[in-house]
C-alpha cells in the first residue's frame, strides 16, 4: 500500500517518515512540551528516541512508520502515564502524578520464566536471588502447590512494558526525568545481547535437566514394575492384586510426571512458555498431584480394610499332638514362606497351637524316632497379607533343620545344637544359652544367633546365605573355594573373645576381610581391644 512520506530530523538526525507517523509523533512531541520547559530534557529524550528506532533497524535516511512511532511511545512511555485525574504535572523535576506510587507488574527485565518472581522482588525492594531461592524451597515443601501459585500470578499479573509501569513496579516517581533515566539505564544494547544469551543457556539447560528427568522417571516406572512383578509371587499368588486401583493410579502420577517433564523440556528448548504450555501444565499438575494423592488415599484405605478383614477372619486352632512328641530330640520344618513356627522349648509342657485365617490349611506334625516334621500344604488361594503362625512348646532339641518357611527357637540351656537352614529359608535363635552350635547354611539362607548367648560355634556357609552372630569365644568356618561370580556369603560377627579364628583349617586375624565366596565382617577391631587372647 503506498504512502505519502516526508523528511524529518529527529536529534540531528535525518529520517523520511509517513505523514500519518509524523502526525502521531507530532502530537507526543506537543504533549511532552506542554509539561516542560526544558530544552536538554526534551532533546534527550529525542535521542532517546533515535536509539530506539536503530533498535528496531531503521537507520538515518530510512522510513518510519506509524508502527515504530507506536513501539517507541510504548517504550518511552505516554504522557497519560504520568499525569493524574488532577492534572498533577511534573515541572524541572517535580512529580508529574499524585497518583498510586506502587504497582505490582511482572518484571520482564530480568526475568528467567515468566517474570513473577522478579516482579515481587522489584515491588517489596528485594534482591532477586533470595526471592527464587524461598520458591524453590517452598516448591519442595509445598509439593508442587506453589508451582501452580506461580503460574495462576503469572496468568494475571501483567507485565511491565513501558517506563511508567516500570517505574511504578518499583515505587519510583512517574517523572520525565525518572523515564529518562529509566530508558537511558536501558539502552545498553550489549547488556541486552549477553541477558539475553544468559537467558537461552538457562532455558536449554532447563530443557536438557527435564529431559533427564522424563527418562528418570521412565526408568522408575520400569523398574518398579518389574520389581513388583518379582515380588509379587508369594507361593504362586500375585502379592499386590488387592493394591491394583491403588497402582493404576500410582502408574498414571508417573505417566504425568514424565508428562510435565516433556512440556518443560519442549518449553525450554523452544523458548515458548506461552499461555498453552502453562494452561497444559496445570493440567498435567492437577492431574498428577489428584492421581498421587489419590492412589496414596486408596492404598491406605484397602490396606486398614484387609487388615481388618485379616483380623476378623484369624482364628488360634490346636494342631493335633503325636504321641511320643514329649521326647523329640529334632525337629524338621518345611512350611511356605509366609507361615512362622515358633519353637518355645520349655519339658514340663507340649503343645502345638496355630493361629491363622479360617479356611487355611492346618499343620501336620508327624513323630518318627525321636524326630518330629512339622508341614504345611501351601494354601491353593493364599492371602498375601495373612500370615500363619505356628506355636510349638515342647522338650529341648539337639537338631533342627528348616527346609521352607520362617522359625525361631528360644527358651533352653543347653551343651550342644546342631542347625542347618536351606533354600530361602529363615531360623532365627533367641535366649538360648548354647556351649557349641553346629549351623550350615546354603542357597540364600538366613541363620542368626545375634540374641542367644554360644560359646564356639562351628559355621559352614554355601551358596547367598548368611550367618549373624553375637558375642563368641571360638569361631569355626568352612565355606566354598569356587562359587558363581557375585554369589558370596556373608558372615557377620558381633564380638570373638580372642584374636584369631579358623576358617577352611586356617588360622585367621580376627579382622574383617572379604573373599569371592565369603564376606567376614567383625563388628569391632578384635586385635587391638583383646590382644593375643590369653
């Protein structure tokens, strides 16, 4: 569209310009005058204006348009800006408006995101830093709430874009002087260049962090399922079915999580944290805190009601005893995982009580030459959450092996007792006063003896399992030479009275060393706290 233009010199300088531009920078001209005398103020302002517009590209010679002369009003701000329903005016200095000192605007200036938190620290007098650093602390305390606060200010503080709003942000009296110091403290175009360098950094950094997040938590939600899924078969039961509404809800937080990270990423890479990206985020945060706190509300409400479902529907049975029970001398354990069999010895009492759900199977105990076998049928739709326990008084034993299952034994005093513990199994010794144990352990078996009181014991370890002892007099160990890469035992020791040990028919400092088959860990440096021993 063609344009009548004319010739103007703005500070000394030559432009053509449109006549309709002309006008309207005419006008902006007449109402500056009319508000002051001074001569160097206005033509600083005029160069202020020239500025400006090589800002915008247009050179000595070039044409302004209308649009220029509107960018550059805006920069330097109207006069209807700093002049009140009074008609306060500003002469040589002196306040042009009475009006509100005082405003809160978002400071693009020296924004990272959107502003906000530069705008408050301009409005209350605050240095910047401090401002960012409360929000990221209140980012973790708040769980995310105050992310959602900042986007709502963002949503309806507006910005401050011309000299009047900037110095208003800040308190600053709306003066002529005031806006012109204000743009000449901005027209360091260098300073501009490198913030705004600094500000693409800090968005592609921001970018490169959420997409390492996203991955993080991919990685998270993978690893959880195939942990779950692992740990989720208790003798052929999935463990966490009950848990399914509570665990969908769980997936879908992390699904939105990595979600968030996505937009974030794209948002820093793209330089675009426009209105949709935000309206997008609050989504995917409402969502995502609603689906977190819902899944931890409905976990805990299904497990309070099966816990009491649990406790409803437990009942303590007799197991039926076997004659010739009163003069066993071993016992033998094979029950599921989830079952205990707690062995109290005690001679002047027999009794087998189990206590478990209603239709779970009972126990069979058996008595064959002075050996009893505890056995437990694995329930064909156990309750993960339930487990058995099994009760037994009977007379001390000299041998006990546990095949499957948990069990403890306590209560004697007692020479010798022979242990041997295998697969996953558990047997745990409490307040026995033993003068030698005997224990063999293999595949990922567990064997303490941390709470009962041996003198020597004689230790063989196979395989993953584990042996924890308390305080001993003599130690004894025999374990494999050659054993599968990263399948070492561990044996762990409170205290040896003495300063050596044997193991594989060594004689060992008693120090902690580590082995491709054997971990040997002393609590206590025994060298240096007992001597030699004598």
């Amino acid at each position: 569209m063609m344009k009548d233009i004319t010739r103007i010199h703005i500070a000394k300088v030559p432009y053509n310009i449109e006549l309709s531009a002309k006008k309207e920078l005419e006008k902006y001209i007449t109402t500056l005058e009319a508000y002051t005398s001074d001569v160097e103020l206005l033509e600083d302002i005029e160069i202020r204006m020239t500025e400006l517009l090589l800002e915008r590209g247009v050179k000595q010679d070039d044409v302004i348009s209308e649009a220029d002369i509107t960018a550059v009003r805006e920069q330097l701000g109207e006069p209807k800006d700093f002049m009140a329903d009074d008609m306060a005016l500003e002469i040589d200095g002196e306040i042009l408006s009475q009006g509100p000192k005082r405003k809160l605007y978002r400071n693009l200036n020296i924004a990272l995101v959107g502003g906000v938190l530069s705008g408050i620290a301009s409005y209350f007098h605050i240095n910047v830093l401090w401002a960012r650093v409360i929000f990221i602390v209140l980012s973790f305390i708040s769980f995310g709430v105050s992310v959602l606060l900042y986007i709502v200010l963002w949503l309806i503080i507006p910005p401050a874009r011309t000299a009047a709003e900037k110095l208003q942000m800040e308190g600053r009296p709306v003066t002529l002087a005031s806006i012109r110091a204000l743009n000449e403290g901005g027209s360091n175009v260098e300073e501009k260049r490198r913030t705004k360098v600094r500000v693409r950094i800090a968005t592609i950094v921001l970018g490169v962090v959420s997409i390492a997040a996203a991955m993080t938590v991919v990685a998270a939600l993978v690893a959880v399922n195939l942990s779950m899924v692992k740990a989720g078969q208790i003798d052929g039961v999935r463990a966490f079915d009950q848990y399914q509404p509570a665990i969908a809800l769980a997936f879908a937080a992390g699904v939105l999580l990595f979600m968030l990270c996505i937009l974030v990423a794209i948002a820093g890479f793209t330089q675009k944290f426009n209105k949709r990206i935000w309206i997008s985020g609050i989504i995917v945060i409402i969502l995502g805190l609603s689906s977190f706190v819902g899944a931890a509300v409905l976990a805990t409400y299904q497990s309070r009601t099966q816990y009491e479902a649990i406790q409803r529907n437990t009942v303590e049975t007799t197991v039926k005893m076997p004659e010739k029970f009163g003069a066993i001398k071993s016992l033998s354990v094979d029950v599921p995982s989830t079952t205990s069999v707690v062995y109290v010895a005690d001679d002047s009492i027999t009794s087998i009580k189990q206590r478990s759900l209603k239709d779970a199977p009972k126990a069979t105990v058996t008595v064959e030459n002075g050996s009893a076998k505890v056995r437990l049928a694995p329930q064909k739709q156990p309750n993960p959450m339930a487990s058995t326990i099994l009760t037994i008084y009977g007379p001390r034993l000299d041998s006990i092996i546990v095949s499957n299952g948990y069990a403890s034994y306590s209560g004697s005093s007692q020479a010798n007792l022979n242990t041997e513990v295998y697969n996953s199994a558990s047997l745990r010794l409490i307040g026995a006063r033993i003068d030698t144990l005997k224990v063999k352990t293999d595949a990922a078996a567990q064997f303490s003896a941390y709470e009962a009181a041996v003198s020597a014991v004689e230790a063989s370890l196979y395989g993953q399992s584990s042996i924890s002892l308390g305080n001993i007099k003599k130690l004894t160990v025999t374990h494999s030479e050659v054993c599968a890469s990263n399948q070492a035992a561990q044996l762990s020791v409170d205290n040896i009275f003495g300063a050596t040990y044997t193991r594989n028919g060594n004689e060992m400092s008693a120090k902690s060393l580590a082995t491709p088959c054997l971990n040997v860990q002393f609590a206590r440096d025994q060298a240096s706290l007992y001597g030699n021993g004598d």
